[in-house]
C-alpha cells in the first residue's frame, strides 16, 4: 500500500466515540414510514372510523374488541377495599398481615393484591422503624450530652 492509500484510511470525519449528531434523534420524532402512513389516515380518519364501526357492529370481534380498547383501556389498577387494623407499632404488624391473609384465604382479595397490600404493610413498618431509631439516637444523645 502507498503512503497515500494509509492516511485516507486514518483519515476520519469524527473522532471514535464522537458523534456526528450529538443531539441524536428528538425525542417523539418518527421515521419517514410512520409519517407517511399517518398522512394517509389523517386523509380518511373519518371514513377509517366509520368503516371499523360498520365491521364492530357486524360482529367483527377484533374489531369490536380494537374500539372498546380504545374507548374503555383497560384499568391498571383497582382499590382494595379491605379494613386493616391500626398499625401504630411493629406490635400492630402480625394481625395486620394475618388479616390479609385470612382475605386471601376467603377470596375477597387476588394474590397480587394482598402482595401488594403487604408492600405498603411493609414501608409502613420501615418508617416506624426509622421513627423510632431517630428517637432513641436522640435520647441516646441527649444522656451523652448530659454527662458531659
């Protein structure tokens, strides 16, 4: 190979690990595909909605299932509706959690949502955990201060 041939190939436009469009691709932006299928709808919106309502109605069941989809998304998330005791101390936590249990067990509650139940049953006890440690790190210093 020529001297010429090997400073061509050494020569780069960017630098390693440097882009040449450092912002990247915006956020939300679409490819050409996209943008093109999107004008076409855009187009026929109407008549695409009235013509996937005709196939709904004659029992067209993807369709059908497509527009209430659309229409009513399914929920992701429900209330719980479950009395639990007062947890007001680590003390509270074992009735708590046998209280969903004993919800599980009847079938008032999903799995999921007793373990979810038992989550919040669980970052309560932490907070108290770390409530009562702030006081006896407090009372703890307090005698230390004292002494002095």
């Amino acid at each position: 190979m020529s001297e010429n041939s090997d400073q061509k190939q050494k020569k780069h436009l960017f630098q390693p690990g440097q882009s040449g469009n450092p912002a990247g691709k915006p956020k939300g932006a679409r490819n050409r595909a996209t943008r093109a299928a999107q004008a076409l709808i855009d187009g026929k919106a109407e008549e695409v909605v009235e013509k996937a309502l005709e196939l709904a109605l004659a029992g067209d069941g993807p369709v059908l299932r497509a527009i209430l989809d659309r229409l009513c998304p399914p929920r992701k998330d429900a209330p719980v509706k479950m009395t639990l005791p007062a947890i007001k101390s680590a003390a509270d936590i074992p009735a708590a959690m046998s209280s969903i249990l004993a919800a599980v067990a009847a079938g008032a509650l999903t799995p999921s949502e007793a373990t979810a139940l038992t989550g919040l049953v669980e970052a309560h006890r932490r907070a108290l955990e770390t409530s009562e440690l702030e006081q006896r790190i407090a009372a703890l210093e307090q005698i230390k201060g004292d002494k002095k």
